[in-house]
C-alpha cells in the first residue's frame, strides 16, 4: 500500500517550518506525548488473534468462485477450503463479513449442513475432526460487499463507471482484511500454497485476479475467467478487477536470463498512453532482482492492472491509477515503484502480524530510494529519503500491537518513512555497503514465500555483521522516540557529549564528526564524555555532526555545567 496521498498532506503543513529539504535542521523531533493506542473494537481482537480456533487448522489451498453484479454491487459465490488439523478440534474459526449471508456451510459440497454461530466477521463452525485430518470446508455465501471509503486505505469495494459508461470495479483489503468479500481464514500467519479464483461477470467486460489465467468460458451471456496462483499467497493481496480492458503485453527477461510475458490490463482509451508509459516496468523489476534477489512469481507472471483508486500491490496484479504520470520524477511512476517493490517486500516476505508491517511497507519505501540510486546515483537517493524524513512523528513504535487487525497508518505512517530511515541508518551505522546489500538479499532469499517477525531481522544483520545489533532495535523498532545527542565545545576546547533520551543500551551508535583538520567518529552513552579538539590552521575548534543518520542532535552551551 502506498503513503503518498496522506504524506502530502501532512508534508504541507510542516514544510513552511523547516529549513528545506536538503538543509541541515529538519524538524525531526520528539513529541511531548507518545501517540495513544486505541480501545480495540471486538472486531479487531476476532480477526488479530490467532486463538486455538485458528491455529488448530492449516489451510494450504482455497479454491474461489463469484459470479459479480455491478449494476447491484452484489456478490453471489462459494468457496473450497482445503485444510488440516493440526489440532483434534471440534470447532473452528473463519471469516466473513456480516453484510453477506451465508446459505449453505458443510464438508464438501455434498455434506449435511454444519452448525455454526456468527460474532461480528467471526464464524464459529461446529464440527469434530482428528489431528492430522484432511477436510474442505465449503460455503456458499452472497450480499453486497462493504464499500471503500478512500481505497486503498479504507478498504472495500469500488464500484465505478468509465469514460464510456462501463462497469469498473476493484476492491482493496490490506488494512481491514480479505473477510470483507470472501469467506476465508483471515489472518496473515495463514497463506494458502495455492489458489484458484473463477471470475463471472457480463461477456462484455474482464475480471482480472491474480496468477496466470488458465481459460474463459462463455455461457448465456456471462464470461468466467479462471485464474491460478502457484505460489504461496497472503489473502489480502488477493483481487479482482472488472472493466472493459484492453491487455498490454511486453517481453522482459530478468538478471539470470529467466523470461516472462509481463501482461497488463488498462481501459481501452488509455492504451497508446500505457504503451509508452509502462515502459520504465522492465527497468524496475531489473534493478529490483539485482539488489534483493530473482523475482519471487516468474511462473504467475507480473501485471499492471488500471484501477478505481490510485495503486495497491496486489500479488502478480498490482492495481495502477496514477494517471499515467511519472511523479517522482520525468522518467518514474511512483506508484509503479513503491507497488512493484512489495513483490518482494510484502508479498513474498510477508510479516506475520500488522504489529511488523514495517518489513512490508518500510522496505518497500526503502527500496524508492535504492532505485533511484541505482538509476541516478547517491544524491537522488538523498535527496528522497529526506523528504520522506519530514513526515516523521515519532509518536509510536514502528513496531505495532499484535494480535488485533490494527494497520495504525491511519495515525502512524512511520511504518513506511521511519521505517525506510531505520534501514538507511543500520546501513551507516554497518559501514561496507556491500554487507549491508549482502543482508537485504539474504534476508529475503532466506524468507521468500514465508512469513516473517522483526526479529528475523534482526538474526540476519547479527549474523552477516557477526555483532549484535539488538541494541540498535531495541531502539527504533520498541520505543516511539529517536535518541537525542546534546553537545557543546568548552573555551580550552573540550567536546562535551551525551544521549539525553536513548535507551540504556544504547551504547555503540557510532556518530561521524566532521572536524578540521580531521574527521573522528564517537561512541555516546547517557554519561556525559569528554574529548579534546585539535585547533585547525585558523585556531579554532570546529566541528559539524551531520543530521543524516535517525538521531536529533543540537547544541547546548549548558552542557557539563
């Protein structure tokens, strides 16, 4: 998911008290007050917590079907759960929102009725199975799906019209969960291995979902497109899309020689235009697959499909609505950009709970950066990365609360700006850009297709580094503050300097001191230290500690007094 349309907003009331992107003071800060987590909803505790309920079953297979309506924005379709009992159990969780009603629920389509209850999206079903049982859950279900306030933030459906008044259609999920249109088991610590999708909509329009498309048929009128995902796949990603498109089609081969068809979706009037403007794909995916690692869905394919809302990177069918404007700069698309990276970083690792979704979406605003200095050189990557350090609150940490559906965006976009700025410090603070690429690519060579903590993380840098950096995220990751270094010059010429705020083992930051005539580097702690500065030829002291690592750093005369 992107930041770009809330970090605008907030960029422009704080711009006018900064000193410019590229200067020295930007406001970076700590609040007085920590942010407030919020009185979770019932909600939320349902769909967050993994309960016996949940973890007692493994899905590793759904197998999807819906006839679509957008005239009435009705749903109509049945579900195959393929699954097993890790647990004897005799009742289960899934998932569905309260807006569709469920006509039929049973072992297989051919089974007597089970019993069940419903709690808000939870559905309690009543059935009796031993550990290590294979059983497909079938439902049948229909209603009107809950609509998108402002996709893809707050999720939902939209249902739109085109230029030539036809139907146009989405749905965006991340943040409130895939529950809101299909029943499932709606929790990211659960992905299936495999997933078919049968799309039924009018035979004048398209329904594009995820994966290869295997067939269409054609029946009374009505045009199913069957769709196969043969990876392993996090349940909100998965998608629809239904239009009058016209399918693009452009040759890429990747870094180890692999070839793919990259086919895009766009509306028919906009074709010319996608031609030219999708041409930067083949670049990004390239630069991607050097810097972390073989694109994780070669079989699935990769497509752009235009959307009803700006963009959402759903797996192999990222949804695109940026007007085919390149925004970052004349040559990239951000929302081609920040989407495609999370083919790596979110769909491919993908964090178990929301609580570390800064591995998707603080990599993925991370990986802007790193491609524009693949493309331009280290000023751009600069020059990007401190504008996304505007936008930083410090309110919360960018580690979240687990176990409640609480994607906390809405009141924290750090996950994606400080998140980004956590990487670029760890990368000074190691010092061998080679080593720190080196652990980017193994962290996600180690954990494609799987799902990860923050502290598998923090295994990989401690292993690749052959130090332990636990004290580095114990920092940034679990408290809501950065640390912050006071410093003056006494009259003999004594540099004085301490963390005034930074946790008690935060003891091996190392900052770099530019200082005529020579650079040195320092180790603060919460004690106040002392170092004697050589006068440089005019006899002075004179220093500068650069703002460009995730510390606050001011003077103070006061300082040892």
């Amino acid at each position: 998911m992107n930041l770009r349309p809330l970090l605008f907003l907030l960029i422009g009331g704080i711009f006018l008290q900064s000193c410019g992107l590229f200067g020295i003071r930007l406001k970076l800060h700590n609040p007085n007050q920590p942010g407030r987590v919020p009185n979770f909803s019932r909600e939320q505790v349902l769909l967050g917590e993994m309960t016996p309920l949940r973890s007692s079953y493994d899905v590793h297979y759904y197998d999807l079907s819906i006839d679509f309506n957008p005239e009435e924005e009705l749903l109509t379709g049945t579900v195959y759960i393929f699954a097993t009992a890790t647990e004897d159990l005799d009742r289960l969780q899934i998932d569905l929102h309260p807006n569709f009603e469920i006509t039929y629920l049973s072992l297989g389509d051919d089974g007597p009725p089970l019993q069940y209850t419903r709690k808000e999206r939870a559905v309690f079903v009543e059935l009796s199975l031993l550990k290590g049982s294979s059983f497909v859950l079938y439902v049948d279900y229909n209603g009107k799906p809950k609509k998108a306030k402002k996709a893809p933030w707050k999720g939902g459906f939209v249902w739109e019209t085109d230029e030539q008044g036809n139907p146009w259609a989405g749905v965006a999920c991340e943040s409130d969960g895939a529950s809101l249109w299909w029943p499932l088991k709606d929790h990211t610590a659960d992905e299936p291995d495999s997933m078919r999708l049968h799309y039924t909509v009018s035979e004048e329009l398209m329904a594009i979902g995820n994966g290869q498309l295997e067939s269409k048929s054609t029946i009374d009128g009505k045009a199913t497109y069957n769709w196969y995902v043969s990876y392993p796949i996090n349940t909100y990603n998965v998608t629809v899309y239904i239009g009058k498109f016209k399918e693009l089609k452009q040759p890429y081969t990747g870094v180890g020689g692999e070839e793919m068809v990259l086919t895009h979706y766009v509306l028919e009037p906009n074709y010319e235009a996608a031609q030219y403007h999708f041409e930067q794909v083949p670049d990004i995916l390239y630069s991607f697959e050097q810097q972390f690692g073989t694109y994780p869905w070669y079989r699935d394919g990769f497509k752009l499909v235009e959307s009803p809302y700006e963009g959402m990177e759903h797996q192999t069918a990222i949804a695109y609505g940026n007007g085919y404007e390149n925004d970052l700069n004349e040559d990239t698309d951000y929302i081609i950009l920040h989407e495609t990276a999370h083919e790596w970083w979110g769909n491919s690792v993908t964090a178990e709970d929301l609580a570390d979704v800064w591995i998707q979406e603080g990599f993925a605003t991370y990986a802007e950066a790193l491609y524009l200095e693949d493309q331009e050189g280290k000023g751009a990557y600069d020059s990007h990365l401190f504008f996304y350090r505007l936008s930083i609150k410090n309110k919360y940490p960018v580690v979240g609360v687990r176990d409640r559906r609480w994607f906390h965006f809405r009141k924290n976009m750090d996950v994606y700006t400080k998140g980004a700025w956590i990487l670029h410090t760890l990368r000074e603070q190691i010092n061998d850009d080679d080593l720190f690429r080196d652990i980017l690519k193994t962290f996600y060579e180690t954990y494609q297709y799987q799902i990860v903590r923050s502290k598998d993380f923090v295994a990989v840098v401690n292993e690749k580094t052959g130090r332990d950096f636990q004290w580095f995220f114990d920092q940034y990751l679990y408290e809501h503050y950065v640390p912050e270094l006071e410093y003056t010059i006494t009259e003999e010429g004594e540099l004085l300097y301490k963390w005034v705020k930074a946790v008690e083992n935060f003891t091996k930051f190392r900052l770099f001191v530019e200082s005529d005539p020579m650079p040195f580097v320092i180790e603060p702690t919460l004690e106040l230290q002392r170092q004697p500065l050589p006068k440089n030829n005019s006899g002075e002291w004179n220093i500068r500690i650069p703002r460009n690592m995730l510390v606050i750093v001011r003077e103070n005369d006061k300082l040892g007094e």
